[in-house]
C-alpha cells in the first residue's frame, strides 16, 4: 500500500525528537538549533501525507468513501489531530515550527536526552495545545493515525494486501519467478510453504511497526511484545485464503 513509506517515515522520525542534537545551553535555558526543526517537520509531513494517499490510493473502491468519512470526522473531534493539522499547516505553508521551551536529562542508559514542547500558535488553538512533551505527543498522533490504517487492513485487506487476495501458493510461486508447486515437497504443510515463500522476499512491510504500537499486525493476531513482525506473518495469517 503507498502509505507504507510514510509510515515507515515517520516511525523513523520518532527517536529524534528527543535528541539534543548541538544545541547549546545559556543561563540555563536550551537553545534550539535547525536539526530539531528539521525532525520535527519531516515527521509532520509524512503523517500528514498517510491521509491523502489513501484517499489518493482508494478512492472509487466501493464502499471506502463512507469509510474514510466516518475516520476523517472522528479525527475532526479529536483535539491532538487537530493541532497537528495545523502545525502542519503552519510549518508547510508559514514556515512557523511549533517548537517552545525545553530542558535536558539522562535517560536511564545516561544518554543526554532533550524534552521539548510545543508553542500554541494563536489564541484560538491554545486550548488545543498537548499536555505532553513533543515525543509523547507526537506518539500518541501516531498511534491514532495507525489504528485508521490497521482498520483499512480489515476493511480492504483483499483490495490492497497481496497476502489476502485469495491467490493459491501456486501463484505466489510463479510471481517469485518459480515454477508453480516449487515448495510442494512430501510432506510439507501449506503453512511450510508459505514461510518458505515469505523467506524469499525482502520483508519492507509495517508489521513491525503495527506490533510494537498496536500489539497486533495487519491481519489482527496479537502478537507479544519483543516478537519480530515475521514471526507474527510467518503462519498462515487469519484472512489469508487460497482457492
């Protein structure tokens, strides 16, 4: 699914938000530099775009119209995406990056760590403005915005996902470059083959990203905290099917 380069994006974006980066401290007050800027608007950005490529992706599939209309209202009511939306919009357009006061601490591996916050704007989105830092915050937008992609797994798994198309293991075969029946050896089971099949593709998914922050991946089976994403694909996931 296109959105899957976003995600991984801002995924990767996160960490840095809590770097202190070259910043220098003056009178006991954290001088901001570029790179916490740049962070910051590369992870807006991406996120921001995870909503425009499904509609760009989906739209005319039948029933996702409704679909996205009943995600894109909650997401209207809800306060932190809407002060995303429009630090978005700020730093995009503007060129004005909400970021305030913040201070310095060890972390609990004694690695130095920055704790941002963010700036409220204008008077009309003060009351928007998160509670939490820039990190926690930023988490939690993200989390929000991986539930709405986990529920298009569910809706329109069979449309976007290759693995819930009802193709046979034959056909994934043959698109490997292999001759059908390649992995039909005596004796192995259709989950056997499917894990060998899965060994021969370079693994570039979200799933890794759904189980570390939904604790479950694309195909809705809870996964353990400390599993890696394939072991959670490497059976026969719910909703695969074969004809």
């Amino acid at each position: 699914m296109p959105t899957q380069p976003l995600i991984r994006r801002g995924w990767y974006r996160l960490p840095s938000l809590s770097r202190r980066g070259r910043g220098w401290f003056l009178s006991n007050s954290l001088i901001f530099n570029n790179q916490q800027v740049y962070y910051l608007s590369a992870f807006l950005a991406s996120l921001r775009s995870i909503t425009f490529s499904l509609q760009a992706s989906l739209t005319g599939i039948s029933g996702f119209q409704e679909w996205y209309d009943k995600h894109q209202q909650v997401m209207r009511q809800n306060r932190l995406a809407k002060y995303f939306l429009e630090a978005r919009n700020n730093s995009q357009k503007i060129g004005y990056y909400p970021l305030t006061g913040g201070r310095a601490y060890r972390d609990s591996n004694n690695v130095l760590r920055a704790e941002y916050h963010f700036d409220t704007f204008t008077e009309e989105l003060a009351e928007y403005v998160p509670e939490d830092d820039v990190l926690s915050a930023c988490k939690k937008y993200f989390v929000l915005l991986l539930e709405v992609i986990f529920d298009c797994y569910q809706n329109f798994g069979t449309v976007i996902d290759p693995e819930k198309t009802g193709k046979t293991i034959e056909d994934f075969e043959q698109e490997l470059g292999c001759p059908g029946g390649w992995t039909n050896i005596p004796g192995a089971t259709k989950d056997e083959r499917l894990k060998a099949i899965r060994n021969e593709i370079c693994c570039d998914g979200i799933d890794h990203i759904l189980v570390k922050y939904l604790g479950k991946n694309r195909f809705g089976d809870i996964v353990q905290a400390g599993h890696k994403a394939q072991q959670a694909t490497s059976g026969l996931p719910q909703g695969w099917r074969t004809e």
